[in-house]
C-alpha cells in the first residue's frame, strides 16, 4: 500500500520562527510537491521536485524554501512563519512517467500566532 | 489564474439522489482529467481519472462525463450515500503542468 507521510499533523507557531515540515514517500517516487490548501482557494502549489537536490517554484514559493537530499524526503521551510502562512500543508508524490496520479499525505495544519 | 474552475463550492443531496459537479479548464495541453476525494482529516485520494479520447467514464456509481469542444467536464455521483460526503477536486494536467479546482463540499443527507 503506497504510503506519503508527513512528520506533524497539527502545529502551532509564532510569527517570525522557522518552521519545518518534512515529508516521506516509501513509493520511490521522483516526482515530490508541497502545496496549501485554503477554503475556497483549492489546493495551491509552493514547490515541487523532480529529483534528488533539484527543486522547481510552484506558484506561490514566496516565503517558502524546500530540501529534497534523499529521494523519499522532501522538506518544506518557513524561513520566518508570517500569520498569512496558516494553512493546511499536503505533500504529494508521483512516478516520473507524469504528474498525473498524485499520492498524498494527511496533511499538516499549521497554525501562526 | 484560474485554470480549472470548479462549481458549486458546496453541495447538499438527499441519499439516493444524483451528486454533479462540474469543471471547466482553460489550457488546451491538459490531457489527464483526475478528480480527487479528500475524507476530514485525510489528504486526498484519487477517485477517478479520464483523458479526452473518450467522453464518458464509469467506475462504479461514479461517472466522468467529457466535453472537448467545450473544455468541460464532470462528476456525477448515482445513488449518493451518506458515506459519499467529501470534499472533491476535479484537476486537469498535461504538459508538466497539473491544476486543481476550489473543490466541492459534498454533504449527503440520510
């Protein structure tokens, strides 16, 4: 069973730390994205990578830096967590033939005071 | 930009009626229509997929219905049950590229 996890489920922070979330996929996967999900807005892409050390800007990477070292990890930072940064965070994953069946996490709902 | 608009943002059914949600896209290189299921707490799951060779696609009591010309399609949900309320999100890909609508919040009434 295709398994993408996601280090924390909830998570509360205050304006200016640095946040870290990290993603795992045991599907071996080459294809890794973050994105935000907001009602009425869908599911929003930050970052993706197609391959180890190799990263692309989504459509709203400002604010955000990410880290693929190993194949089935990818990290989504927040350099300096701003209060507009709350949000539900997916990480997804995908076999390089496409970015068409993506795999998702749970999810991680980040909460900035 | 919106490249996929997703209609309606909510949507109540008696169980046992008919769910449709409908997608229209823009990008005319998107050639993989996939719509999503996302349970409360859960992220989201692949429901069913098409690609624009054909214009119906039938899984069960769901259905994509598929209109080229008009760069629109659609989930119907027969016989919704209440196990059926979700949040879906139709997408469009091709071309490296992949867009998600808003979403639809299902709910079905027992």
């Amino acid at each position: 069973d295709v398994k993408v996890t996601q280090s924390s489920r909830y998570l509360v922070k205050r304006t200016g730390e640095k946040v870290f979330l990290e993603c795992v996929q045991d599907m071996d996967h080459e294809n890794m994205f973050w994105y935000r999900q907001d009602p009425g807005l869908g599911l929003r892409l930050i970052y993706f990578s197609y391959d180890v050390k190799m990263k692309e800007k989504g459509d709203i990477p400002e604010g955000y830096s990410v880290s693929r070292e190993k194949k089935e990890r990818f990290s989504l930072i927040l350099e300096s967590a701003s209060t507009n940064q709350t949000s539900m965070y997916l990480c997804a994953s995908s076999h390089q033939t496409g970015l068409e069946t993506q795999y998702f996490g749970p999810g991680t709902r980040l909460l900035v005071l | 930009q919106q490249q996929v608009k997703q209609s309606p943002q909510s949507l109540i059914v008696q169980k046992g009626g008919i769910s449709i949600i409908n997608c229209a896209y823009e990008n005319t290189a998107f050639d993989y229509f996939p719509w999503y299921q996302q349970f409360p707490g859960k992220g989201p799951a692949l429901l069913i997929a098409i690609r624009p060779d054909v214009s119906e696609k039938k899984e069960g009591r769901f259905t994509i219905s598929f209109n080229k010309s008009a760069k629109q399609f659609s989930l119907h949900i027969m016989d919704s049950q209440p196990g059926d309320s979700a949040t879906y999100f139709c997408a469009a890909s091709g071309n490296n590229d992949m867009r998600f609508g808003a979403g639809t919040r299902l709910t079905v009434k027992p």
